[in-house]
C-alpha cells in the first residue's frame, strides 16, 4: 500500500510538500554523515534518528528507499587528527568509523544502502573539479588551491535565501577552511592545495598538483555517483545549509545542468543550555557516556525521536529520565497484552485499533509529526488498559493490538528491539532445566539455575500464566 499523501517541509520552497519518487517508484535519499575524528555526539544522533525516521515511515507507505549516508573521512579536522597522532589518515579514522556503527545499533538505526568513504571518490572529486576548472566556473587561488566562483552560478543562495548583496559586502573574496559562517559568504574551496607543514605526507595527486579535495565536493561527488540528479531527498542538520548543502548545489548543477536535488529536509539542532550541542563548545555527551549511566539505546532513541524534527530539542537528563519512563510504560503495556488467557470476544479493541492507527498515519504522514503519533500510542495504550483493568480483551484481541503495535514499531523503532536479541544458550538450557526442577519441588537446584541466569545479565519473572525471561 502506498499513502501517496506524506507530506515533508522542504527547507528550500519553505513549504511541506507531497513526496512522490521521481521514478515512480524508489526515493533516493542522501544524507550528510559523520566527519569521523572523534566519537559522535548525541546532537549528531539527533540527525541521523530524524533520517531514521525518514526513512522507516517512508517505507511504512510503501515505498522503497535508497539511501546513502557518506562517511567524511577527509577534512581538516580528520587530516589534523592524523597528523597530531602521527598515524595513517586509515589507522585515525577506523575506529571512529566502527564506533559510529555501533552507535547506529545502540539506537537501532536502520543501515543506509551506501556508506561511500571520501577517500574512495576522490577520482569522482576531480572529474568534477577539472570539468568546472575548463568551463571557467572555477579557478586557481595564489595559494595554488582550486576555488568555486560564485559568481558563475546565478542561483547561489537559492537554499538559504541568501542575500548576497548585503553580505557580499566586507566578505574575504575565498575562503578554504571547510566551515565557515554566512558572515563569510564567498568563493569556496574545490581542492586543497598541499602544504607539507600542516598536511605531512597526506595528499593525493592531480592535474593541479598534490593536495585534497575541500569537504563540500565530496559529498556533491558521491551523491552524483550514487544517486544522480533529481535526488527524491537531501537530508542534514540545519547548520548544514550554509554553506554546505548551497556549496553542494552550485558545483553539482553547474557540473550536470541538472536540477541535483529536489527536495531538501533539515533537522533543528541539540541544545544544551541554549546553545548548539557541539565538539567545540564542549557541552556534549557521547551515546557512550549516556550508557555507562545505565540508560539504554531505547531511552536515548525515544528522547531524540520523540520532539519534532524542526523544533529545537533541549537535552536535560530530566528529560532523558522521562523518556525512560515513557520506554518503560509502553513495555509494561506488550507484557501485559502478552499474558492475557481470556477466550471471550468483547469487539471493543478492534475500533480503537482503528481510530489510533488512523491517527498514527494521519500524524506521520503530516512532515512526520512525531508528539502526535505518539499521543496515539499512548490513547490507545490507556483505552486499551481500562479493558484490560475491566477483563473486556480476549487473547485474540489482545494479539490483535500487538499487532498493531509491531506494525507501528516498524516506524518508531523502540518497543520490539530485545525479540531481535538473541538469548544465549546457556541461559535458555538453564530456564528449560529451572522449570524441570520447579516441578519436581528441587528447588535448591531451582534457585542456584536462577542465580546462574542471573550472572548472564537474564531475570526470571514468575507470572501467573507461567515464568518468563527477561533482561536485567
Ligand atoms: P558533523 O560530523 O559535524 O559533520 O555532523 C554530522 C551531522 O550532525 C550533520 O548533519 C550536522 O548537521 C549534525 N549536527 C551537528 N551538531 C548537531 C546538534 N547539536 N544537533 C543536531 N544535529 C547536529
Ligand atoms: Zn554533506
């Protein structure tokens, strides 16, 4: 089934628009990846939970999705990293890369179908550089460095709504750092020309002699490579917009003369006290940090998913413990659904199943309005307790609502995760042998397999309807 009403706020027309695939059937998807120098924080995650978000309710209406996250591993901030450390630009960035990946499974982050590398593009990066160099579009700085004209793309500034007059004036004319402020509007940098003091023995050959690509053509390079022109959707957080992604679009339609994408979503920042959560003001947390304080990937996806995309999230760790709490209510709901016996049909869950799922589209299908779908969850979470309270829900009925719930989850990403879990073997032999000795009355035998369980990180609960393991 495809809802061919989902509807999301594009940044450049300012207005939510219908998404429908250029192709008539897959959305293309880019989004801006981590710069792998250092450990994500949970600012950077709000990003990815946004796209993640995306990505998961689009498939929910029946599209299919290609998505492609690029990892940055060349910039001045990994290229500085490299040479501080005095290691290989590979032997400094792995292991960011590996820990970036294990965030995604903490979260439980569906996987993009590309995760291109710079450093595997850069023949893509030149390609563009030299076509842009010969068509006069770009030009060589004293300093040997390859530089974008602005000037030759008349609608630079179309994404942020830049107006280049006033800010033109007082502006340096080229800038070659990879992030600059709008204050600095100006020519940017294409290629980076070597100097051995700052870039040791990093750098790559080319017609215009050694040195590395700028942060902005890389991404331009391996979304055209991937995906195309025409990208369905280019995502990022909104301090990607300038002078990223208008980077972006003036070296990708000037390469292509082909509109590069047509529709860009940007999430709101992290905030810590009113300010950015970022590396450089040092207000951050690390996924790592948050789960050595006990709070699980669960708790922490539900407190980046549960605010708006385009509303400013405020971390508090009041309001990661109510997220826990939130988490913790739902999974009390599934346990008790799961133990319903009762054969009765009453008919009362199969309409408020109805209305909620209802609501549930109707609010994700609206530039994926989060709080409100989850308002559904959580009516249909006290409707349903009532019938529960009243013994009004048979096991069918209550199946039922799990159902719904799964489906759902397909979307929200948080209730269903410890059935993906496998539980070890040893701790499944013991439970089996737990019940054989309960039944035979050993109970000495019965509590020291409990406390094996136990050291495994399991906890047997004894419910009515029989014991159950669960997770400490
Ligand atoms: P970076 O690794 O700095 O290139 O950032 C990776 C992604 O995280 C980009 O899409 C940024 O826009 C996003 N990002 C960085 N800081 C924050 C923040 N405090 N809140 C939300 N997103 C952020
Ligand atoms: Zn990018």
């Amino acid at each position: 089934m495809i809802i061919e009403h989902l509807k999301l706020y594009n940044t450049q027309t300012r207005k939510k628009e219908k998404i429908v695939p250029k192709d008539g059937k897959t959305i293309r998807i880019y989004t801006c990846g981590p710069t792998i120098y250092d450990f994500a924080h949970i600012g950077n995650l709000r990003a990815y939970i946004f796209e993640d978000l995306l990505r998961r309710s689009l498939i929910y209406f029946g599209f299919s999705v290609t998505q492609v996250m690029n990892i940055t591993d060349i910039d001045d901030k990994t290229l500085k990293g490299a040479i501080n450390k005095n290691v290989s630009l590979l032997e400094f960035t792995e292991p960011f890369r590996q820990a970036f990946f294990e965030d995604l499974m903490t979260l439980n982050i569906e996987k993009a179908e590309f995760y291109p590398k710079a450093t595997q593009y850069i023949e893509h990066m030149l390609d563009i550089i030299i076509k842009l160099v010969d068509k006069k579009i770009a030009y060589k700085g004293v300093d040997g460095s390859i530089y974008f004209s602005i000037d030759k793309f008349k609608d630079y500034g179309k994404l942020s709504h830049l107006d280049l007059k006033s800010l033109k004036q007082g502006a340096s004319k080229r800038v070659s750092t990879d992030e600059y402020e709008k204050e600095n509007v100006s020519d940017f940098v294409l290629w980076k020309a070597y100097v051995e003091k700052r870039d040791g023995d990093i750098y790559w050959n080319s017609p215009f002699g050694k040195g590395r690509p700028g942060w902005h053509i890389e991404c331009s390079a391996m979304a055209l490579k991937l995906l195309g022109s025409n990208i369905d959707i280019h995502c990022g957080g909104v301090d990607n917009i300038f002078p990223h992604h208008e980077n972006e679009i003036a070296q990708s339609e000037s390469f292509t003369h082909e509109t590069f994408v047509l529709h860009w979503a940007h999430a709101e920042h992290l905030i810590v006290d009113g300010k950015k959560m970022s590396k450089s003001l040092g207000n951050f947390y690390t996924l790592r940090d948050l789960t050595t304080m006990g709070y699980s990937g669960r708790d922490i996806r539900y407190m980046l998913l549960q605010t708006h995309y385009k509303t400013q999230l405020n971390f508090t760790f009041e309001s990661l413990k109510a997220a826990k709490a939130s988490v913790q209510r739902i999974l009390d709901f599934v346990d008790r659904l799961k133990s319903i016996k009762d054969e009765n049909e009453n008919n009362l869950v199969e309409d408020i199943i109805k209305k909620e799922k209802n609501l549930f589209i109707e609010a994700i299908a609206d530039d994926l309005n989060i709080s409100s779908a989850l308002s559904a969850i959580f009516d249909l979470i006290r409707e349903i307790n009532h019938l529960i309270d009243d013994k009004k829900i048979s096991k069918k009925e209550a199946l039922k609502t799990l159902k719904f719930l799964k489906e759902t989850d397909s979307v929200l990403g948080f209730i269903f995760l410890e059935e993906k879990e496998k539980i070890p073997k040893v701790v499944e032999e013991a439970f089996e042998k737990r019940k054989d000795a309960r039944k035979n009355k050993n109970f000495a035998l019965a509590d020291e397999l409990r406390d094996l369980i136990l050291d495994h990180g399991y906890i047997i609960e004894d419910l009515p309807d029989g014991a159950r393991l669960k997770k400490k």
